[in-house]
C-alpha cells in the first residue's frame, strides 16, 4: 500500500499552477522537473517550499529537453523509473498544468505510470484529478497570502504599511475628508491639481525627510462650494491651517500631511474600498525586492495590493494631470503591465486617477491612454468613476457578498 505522494511539477513561469496544489494537498515530497532555461526559478521555488512547506521534500530532476517529442519522453520515462525506485511506496502524482505543450504531450505518454494527473484551473478556481473518466474536481481554497503570493514568483515583501496599527489609526482619523476627495473628484479635477502644485512647490526632501520650505500658499483659483467644504475638511482635521474669512491663503504646519495632499490620500481611499470590498488579504504600499538580485536591494513599491482566493489585484493610484509629460504618461502604462507580468500569469490590475487620463496634446492630437491601459489588460477608474471602485475589486476577484 502507497502511503505517500509525490508531485511531479515541470518548473515553469506558471508558478501558482504549482505551488497552489502543493499547498493545498500537502504532498510528502514534490519533484522538480527543470529544463535549463528554468533553473533560476526552480531555485527560487526551493526557497518558497523551503520556507511555506518545511514537511515536504523536494526532489529536482534538471535536464529536461526541450527540443524534440522523443528527447522528452526518454527524461519522463527514466524519470519515473528513478522515483519509482527511489520511493517504491509513493503515489506519483503528474502536474500536468506547467511546462510546454510538447512537454504535456510527451508527458501524458506515460499516464498509466502516474498514479493521478491533476490540473490546476485557475479560472474556475478548481484543482482537476484527470486520469479517471470522468474527471472530479475539487475547490481550489486560499492558500496564499501577500508574503507568500509574492515570494512564489520570486519576490521578498520587505514592508506594507498597512501592517502598522498606528498607520491605520492616522488614516482611518482622515476617512471623512478622503471619501469627500473621492466623491468629488471629478468636479475637484483642477483643484486636486492645484493643490498638488503648490504643495509641491513648498516643499523640499533633504536626507529622505521633507522640509516645508514655504509654509503660506495662496491658491489662484476662486474658492467656493466643494473647494471651500473641502478646505474646511481639512482645517478640520488639522491637516492644513486655513481661516474662511480669507480662503484663497492656506498655511503647512505639518510635514506628516504633505503626500497625503500630493495624492496618498487616493490610495488610502483605494485601501478602505479593498477592506470593504471583503477581501482575504489587503496591503496599502507594498515594498518588495526581487530574489533574482538580492544583494541590489531595490526597492519597489506597489500603491495598494489586494488578494483573494489566490488571485491578486494590484491597484495603482494617480492624481497628476496626463497630457503635461508625454514621457511619465507613457512609463505609467509600461510599469504597470511590466509589474502586473511579473506578479503572475492570472494577476489583475487597475489605475486609479483621480484626473482624466484621455487628452489633447498642445498640437491637438487625441491621446487615448484609457483605450492604452485596456489593451494591456489594465482597467481604468477615472474622476467619476472612483465611487465604482468597492464593486469593481468584488467583481475582479470575483468575490461573493457575505
């Protein structure tokens, strides 16, 4: 009787059709099947089994072909004989979901030598068992959280700030006026520019710190109805110091409040709309670093990370003006498809500007940046669209109502 399983995974960049099994049925061992060009991932998977699967033993078969059917079928056949001697009492259990579609043909050649052959359908949110007719199927659980989603794709969480009480304290104080920006950001469009502008111009970082340089700002524009509401927000709340008999002077008495005013307040807005939303696992900036060079240290930073069943969200927020750098509207799209590649095959993403992203170049050509973000598999939520965005996050991770 066979009191063991073994997974046999052929390592490629569809790492979660892996990991997600392995997790979830807790095999004893798990075989590595690594073509050349996969070795660095099969490396970083070590580390993530290492780590997330301390009872599992990992075996790694390296030298898979890749070149030829018949090349193919001799590695699988030596490799089942090699582990059916290595662990005479383990079921071998064939992923059938990484790898090249030559490698699954050649693979699948030797069905009656696996003991089950799974697939790992991350559409349905369903791990099949395919060798019996007809097939069974059973629910796919959560199984990752943002460390450990991050880390299966090579990548170490250094910080989420959201993670830090006292953060969430100080943002939750600012609810009130943060929803207010939100609500009303399409009619605030060029105040919210404004005041980025003149905050900025205010301020100056020395040693990683910001210094207020000149505190007394005057706005150019009148301030009236929902600016003046706004501005009484955040007299309110101590974020500026401002007096209604002169509405047009504002003054910056704290160097604490000054990227909530150049646009976090637009991603703490996205956080409480993930919280609400019912999410497993949400995190507000998201610091990682890439496993492939540790030793760089670089930081990257992700606005609001949002992880349900699995499957991960990734939430970039603006509120600067599109159309005023041709270069940094460009680069916006190109990093987010680039971040959004890298954090998985399945991975969503969606931007968040609080201005309009579609413009007119000072030549008059029309630029549309939101039919640019979609065709990367990116959606937009702009100005009036911000209140959408609770809904939008429960239909992405296909989240049900409680």
């Amino acid at each position: 009787m066979k009191t063991s399983k073994n997974h046999i995974c052929i390592v490629s960049d569809q790492r979660l059709a892996n990991v997600i099994p392995i997790l979830q049925l807790e095999p004893e061992y798990v075989t590595l099947v690594v073509s050349d060009d996969m070795k660095p991932i099969s490396e970083q998977l070590k580390s993530f089994l290492k780590i997330y699967r301390k009872n599992t033993t990992v075996i790694e078969k390296t030298g898979l072909p890749t070149d030829s059917i018949e090349s193919i079928q001799e590695f699988c056949l030596n490799l089942i004989t090699d582990l059916k001697d290595q662990l005479p009492n383990t079921e071998l259990i064939y992923n059938v979901t990484g790898g090249s579609k030559l490698m699954a043909i050649a693979f699948m050649q030797f069905a009656k030598d696996f003991d089950d052959i799974i697939y790992t359908d991350t559409a349905t949110h369903h791990i099949l068992s395919i060798k019996e007719m007809p097939s069974s199927a059973v629910d796919m659980i959560s199984v990752l959280d943002i460390n450990s989603y991050f880390k299966a794709q090579g990548k170490t969480v250094r910080d989420i700030k959201s993670d830090v009480a006292s953060q969430i304290d100080i943002i939750k104080k600012r609810l009130k006026v943060t929803n207010y920006l939100a609500k009303n950001a399409e009619v605030l469009e060029h105040f919210i520019g404004e005041i980025n502008q003149k905050v900025k111009s205010a301020v100056e970082e020395r040693n990683n710190k910001i210094v207020i340089t000149q505190p007394q700002q005057q706005f150019n524009q009148p301030v009236k109805k929902q600016k003046f509401e706004l501005l009484q927000l955040f007299k309110e709340l101590d974020i500026i110091q401002w007096d209604e008999s002169s509405p047009q002077k504002f003054y910056l008495h704290r160097t604490d409040t000054i990227r909530y005013l150049t646009g976090e307040w637009l991603e703490e807005y996205a956080y409480f709309c993930a919280v609400n939303s019912g999410a497993d696992y949400i995190g507000w900036s998201v610091q990682f670093t890439d496993d492939s060079e540790p030793k760089a240290d670089i930081r990257n930073e992700l606005d609001v990370v949002v992880l349900h069943n699995n499957v991960v969200l990734i939430i970039e927020c603006k509120t600067m003006k599109f159309g005023f750098n041709a270069n940094k509207d460009s680069n916006t799209i190109y990093q987010m498809d680039s971040i959004k590649k890298g954090a998985g095959t399945f991975a969503k993403s969606v931007l968040l500007s609080a201005r309009p992203l579609d413009h007119e170049t000072k030549a008059g050509k029309q630029v549309a940046v939101e039919a640019r973000a979609r065709s990367a598999a990116i959606e937009p939520l702009v100005g009036s669209q911000l209140k959408q965005l609770t809904q939008k996050i429960k239909e992405t991770l296909a989240i049900k109502s409680s």
